[in-house]
C-alpha cells in the first residue's frame, strides 16, 4: 500500500486539531516541516497549535470550523484547496463522547456524537478526495478507537459511532482499490488527553477510574482474574505511531496499544468470551456508575 513520508512541502489536514491526538500530530508534522491545515472550534487553543507548528519549522493554517456542520466545513476546505491546489494527507481525528446509559442517551446526543464522530467524515473526505483522485496519491486516515471493536458500558453513542467509523473506512478501501489512495482507521485505547474529562453527561474518565478500582474486588470476590486493560499511552506516542503508519500504512486497521488487536479479534470471533474477560472492570464501571447518578440526584 502507497504511503507519503510527512516532510517538507507534503500538505496534511487534521481536524480536531486544538488538543489531544490532533495537536500532538500537528507539532509532528511541524518537526517534519510539513504544511499543516489545523481545523477545530476553539479558535485561542487553534492558534496556541499554529504557532508550535510554526515555531517547530511547518507551516500552519488555521481553520475555526465545526466538522459536524457541512456549512461550516465543506466552504473552509473547498477554499483551502483551492489556495493549496492540492492535498496528501488527511487525518479525522474531531471526536467526542458522551456518558449515559442506552435508556438516558437523548435524540440530541445522538446527532452531536454522531455528527462529529461520523457524519463529518463524509463531509471532509468528500471534499478532499476527488483532489487526491486527481491527483494520483494520498492517504486517508481515521482515528477511531478499540470502542470500534468492541463495547463499553455508558457510552453506547460513542462506540456506536467508532464502530461507524470502522465501518467507513472498511467501505472507503474498497472504493480506492486499485488506486494510489490509501485509507485506514486508527484504534487507540487509553490515551492521556482531556477527552475522559469533557464527555457528554458526565466526566466518563472518573468513572472508569473508580471502575477499575471496584473491578479488583470484584475480581477477587468472584475469584476471577482481573480485565486486561490497556496502558495509558500520551498523545505523543500514539501520534509517533500514526505518523510512522502515513509513511508505511498498515493492511488493516492500526492498533497503537500491546494487545489490543488481540482482543478485537476475540470480539469478532467470540463475543461472549471477550465479555467474560472484561467482567470485572464491566461491573465495576456499572457499579460506580449508579454511585454517581444517586449522588447527582441527591444534591
């Protein structure tokens, strides 16, 4: 599969670009003095990223848009190609999640998680690729997440949604066989970003903390072994990997964390297994879950 090494004069959009995995991709390709397009919608957090990407030797183009909104995002990218007269890489990592049971999860959660998570994927790569078919070349890449393989409590609109995004990539690739393009989704788990803290409904991340720390005993009282949960990796290290997997893309999807391709592929083939295996840490999030929303509704 055709990859492009991120360098001097290659152009990469990146969306979700004011934090996390987004701005640490951003100073990367600034190192490699490549000409970035950052979009988000903070636009203070945006021009804090454009100016390490410029400080870092890359040129920056910051663009204040909400992915989820085509008005927005179909206008801002049709005339940044058309300043740029072409695109190598582009990178979908906007995402956002949200904390409720399947019964509490809204209509309107539904549409912001959804939107941003999937509808937007189709909004930039509509826009993008007919450029990179013309052009000859390019690299489309996803982030998703390991909630794209398989599920987690209280956040079913979230791995819905990651799972969605598997899924467009997986149909994307068909559409590009025989061409120059490559596509593929990225299945991080644990990554030290602010996005545990700013979920929808509640701070999912505290929650799954105390999880893990009800799951021991739970572990214990069931006399069973402990969920294999994955290491907390920076942002840093997952955006290496991914920059690594542009130069040198992947056959299937990317998997930044050890053991966790393992475990996709249990989910596929036996579903129930993988569930049993993650039984404490599932329980242990349920249970301080409950915790929560009674503490919520008493004060």
């Amino acid at each position: 599969m055709a990859g492009i090494a991120i360098r001097k004069g290659v152009r990469v959009i990146i969306t979700g670009a004011s934090s996390g995995i987004g701005a640490a991709l951003a100073q990367q390709c600034g190192a490699a003095q490549a000409t970035v397009a950052l979009i988000a919608r903070r636009k203070d957090r945006l021009e804090a990223v454009a100016a390490g990407v410029e400080a870092a030797g890359g040129q920056a183009y910051p663009i204040v848009a909400d992915v989820s909104q085509p008005e927005q995002i179909t206008p801002a990218l049709q005339q940044l190609l058309e300043q740029w007269g072409g695109v190598e890489v582009l990178i979908n990592n906007a995402g956002r999640g949200n904390c409720a049971l399947v019964e509490e999860t809204t209509p309107e959660q539904l549409e912001r998680i959804f939107g941003v998570n999937v509808f937007a994927l189709w909004y930039t790569t509509a826009v993008v690729l007919p450029v990179m078919k013309q052009q000859g070349r390019g690299v489309i890449v996803n982030v998703a997440s390991v909630a794209g393989k398989w599920g987690y409590p209280i956040n079913s609109a979230y791995v819905a949604a990651k799972h969605a995004c598997v899924g467009f990539t997986a149909a994307l690739r068909t559409e590009l066989l025989d061409t120059s393009i490559t596509a593929f989704a990225v299945c991080p788990a644990a990554v030290d970003t602010e996005w545990p803290s700013v979920t929808e409904g509640c701070a999912i991340g505290d929650i799954f903390l105390d999880g893990v720390r009800r799951s021991k005993q739970i572990a214990e009282e069931r006399g069973l072994p402990l969920a294999p949960l994955s290491p907390v990796f920076s942002a840093e290290e997952v955006a290496r990997q991914i920059m690594a997997a542009i130069t040198e893309p992947p056959t299937n999807d990317l998997f930044t964390h050890p053991g966790t391709a393992e475990m996709a592929v249990l989910a596929a083939q036996d579903r129930s297994a993988l569930e049993q295996q993650m039984l404490p840490f599932y329980l242990g999030v349920l249970e301080a879950y409950r915790e929560h929303r009674q503490q919520q509704s008493q004060q």
